[in-house]
C-alpha cells in the first residue's frame, strides 16, 4: 500500500457520497493493519475558504472529488481492496490540508 493511493469505498452505506478513499498514511507504518484515509467526494458546493483550502478539490483521472480532511479515519487495510488509482502529484495540497486540520494554519 502507497501513501496517496486511491480506493473504492467498500462502504454500501456511504460510497455513493464517497466514491473514494484516499491513503494518506506514511510508508514508515506500513505494517500497520490498519490505514489512515481521507474520503473523496465529488459534492462541488463545499467552496468557500476556509473550507477549501481545508477540502481542496483534487483531479482523478480527469474528474474533479473535494478532499474531506475532516472526515479522516482509520479502516482495516484488508477492506480497501485494490487500489484504483492515485494523486501523488497533488501531495503539497493534500499534506497542506491535513496540516490545517491538525494545527489550524
């Protein structure tokens, strides 16, 4: 498992809202069982600072999802299943995002 890689929800409850998860746990704990993921979702009305720098929106693969930083969790690695896709290339917003929410600047 990578840090930045994307999974399907395997929720039935909340996928739908949340399409996606986001891996945002660091490569140094992964023995872990467990993984730090942040949703995805594609709900454009979530705009306004401070709120979009705290949910930035982020492209996978040419579709735009709002990161949902607050609503960061902890999920057993054997439910994420594979992985479909990743936003490594967006890691200073994502990173930036999750430091926000921690430390508020």
């Amino acid at each position: 498992m990578t840090q930045f890689a994307v999974y399907r929800n395997p929720s039935s409850q909340t996928k739908a809202d949340y399409p996606f998860l986001l891996d945002v746990q660091s490569m140094l704990f992964e023995d872990l069982q467990t993984r730090v993921v942040i949703p995805l979702t594609r709900a454009p009305a979530l705009t306004k600072y401070p709120l979009a720098y705290l949910t930035p929106t982020l492209s996978l693969d040419g579709e735009a999802y709002l990161l949902m930083t607050p609503q960061l969790a902890g999920i057993a690695r054997a439910d994420l299943g594979p992985q479909a896709g990743s936003v490594a290339d967006q890691w200073k917003v994502i990173l930036a995002a999750v430091d926000f929410l921690v430390r508020g600047f």
